[in-house]
C-alpha cells in the first residue's frame, strides 16, 4: 500500500540531504549505501550504476529502507520503507548530473565513467515515519 510524504519530509527529500539506503542480500542480510536522492511525485528516486551492488541486489528483491537525517539539525529525520517500482536507464545520465548540481553545485558528476551505465532507481513509499518535524 502506497503512502507519501508530508510536505516537511518532502522538503527535507528535496533538500542536498543524504539518505541511506538498505537492501537485502542474496542471503538475506542487509546492505547499506549512503545515497543522493531526489522525491518526484510522490516517489524517491536515487541513481546508481549498473554492475554494482545496489542493483544486483533489487533485482532479486525490490524492498528497501531509506533514512534520512537532517544535515541541519540530526533530531530531524525521516525513515521510508518501500519497493522499487522501476529501474531504467533512460534519462540516467542526465538525472545523476541534476543531483550532481543539488549536491556538489557542479554541471556535470564528476565521477561518471565512460563503460558504467547509469540506471534510475524508481521507490513508492509504504511507510513513512518522521522525527522532529512538527
């Protein structure tokens, strides 16, 4: 069952905020990256490369967890679970130098490889809990 954010929580998504993301192994246990992150239309989207872990791992299973704490104020956070509606590559490159302007101010990610391909990770929110934002 799908939930969404409040306008708070959105706002703090939409911030250069960092969010760590959890996903399950092949044999269960969790895995966590700490990820760049944007919120569209009641999804959150973050881009990764194929070939690493992130997406071998949601291949196979499509639920996460995601944490977000304030980079202002550490009593502020936002904590989601959900599952992975999409995977695509289309637009990728472009959607990892729109958060590389958010996070960096730079144009361009600056760590772009020329034999990666860039994948957009599309999550729908099934929970959402929010500290500190009242």
């Amino acid at each position: 069952m799908a939930a969404s954010l409040s306008a708070k929580a959105s706002e703090l998504f939409n911030e250069p905020n960092l969010v760590h993301l959890a996903t399950l192994m092949a044999d269960g246990s969790s895995q966590v990256s700490p990820v760049w992150v944007e919120y569209d239309n009641g999804s959150i989207l973050i881009n990764t490369a194929l070939g690493r872990i992130k997406p071998k791992n949601l291949d196979r299973d499509k639920r996460v967890a995601l944490s977000l704490v304030d980079r202002n104020n550490a009593y502020r956070a936002v904590i989601v679970r959900g599952s992975v509606v999409e995977m695509t590559e289309t637009g990728a490159d472009a959607h990892i130098d729109k958060l590389a302007k958010k996070y960096l101010g730079v144009d361009s990610y600056p760590g772009r490889s020329a034999i990666e391909k860039r994948v957009i990770v599309r999550i729908q929110p099934e929970r959402v809990s929010e500290m500190g934002l009242d």
